[in-house]
C-alpha cells in the first residue's frame, strides 16, 4: 500500500467513525416541556492521484447543513423542516420557540389555541 492510500484508508476510517447517528443527530434542547432535536446533512468528496514517480496528491471537501428539528410537545412529534437551504437550524429553533411562546401567552390570555398545520 502506497503512503496516498494509507493516507486516504485512514481518512476515510476516521469519517466513518465520525459519522454515526448521533453526529446526525444534535443534542435534545430542553424547554417547558417541549423538546428540540437539530437534524442535520453530511456530504463529503473525495480525490486521490499517484504517479508511477511517486509524486500524488489527495483533496477532499465537505459540508454540514441543517435540514430538520424533531419536535416533541404535549400535542405529539412533528417534524419543521428547513424549507431554505441558507436558512439556519438557529432559525428553525427561534421560529418554533416563538410559535410556543405566543400559543402559550394566548392561552393564558384566555384565547383560544389555533390548532397547528
């Protein structure tokens, strides 16, 4: 085995390592009840070359982005996904919790809860 395919072996042993549901998954978020789970994308690229010299190269990219958040309240599990792809998993988190904090305040007040979508 040349050093380029050692190289890339132990890469790519380390990703699948890496790569579990867990890293798919994010850490449950907390909140009066209402629980929050970041769901995310992984993709990764890889290039390997190597001259009969002993001259090669090796390249590789990869991304992360949020895709969903699993959400679980008294009324059940649902699934937000990201609808827009620059879009932040940050945002998804603040519009739920905006979403709870309203539907909250109108039952406190006394109105009457919109069922959700």
């Amino acid at each position: 085995m040349t050093n380029l395919e050692a190289l890339l072996k132990t890469t790519v042993d380390e990703l699948d390592r890496l790569l579990t549901a867990k890293s798919v998954l994010g850490d449950p978020i907390d909140r009066d009840g209402i629980t929050v789970i970041p769901l995310v994308s992984f993709g990764f690229g890889f290039a390997a070359g190597d001259r009969s010299g002993g001259n090669g190269g090796i390249g590789a990219g990869g991304g992360v982005k949020p895709v969903a958040a699993i959400i679980l309240d008294k009324n059940g599990v649902r699934i937000e996904s990201v609808q827009d792809a620059t879009t932040s998993l940050a945002h998804v988190i603040a519009d739920t919790a905006t979403g709870i904090v309203e539907r909250r305040a109108a039952r406190t007040a006394g109105g009457a809860e919109k069922p959700s979508d």
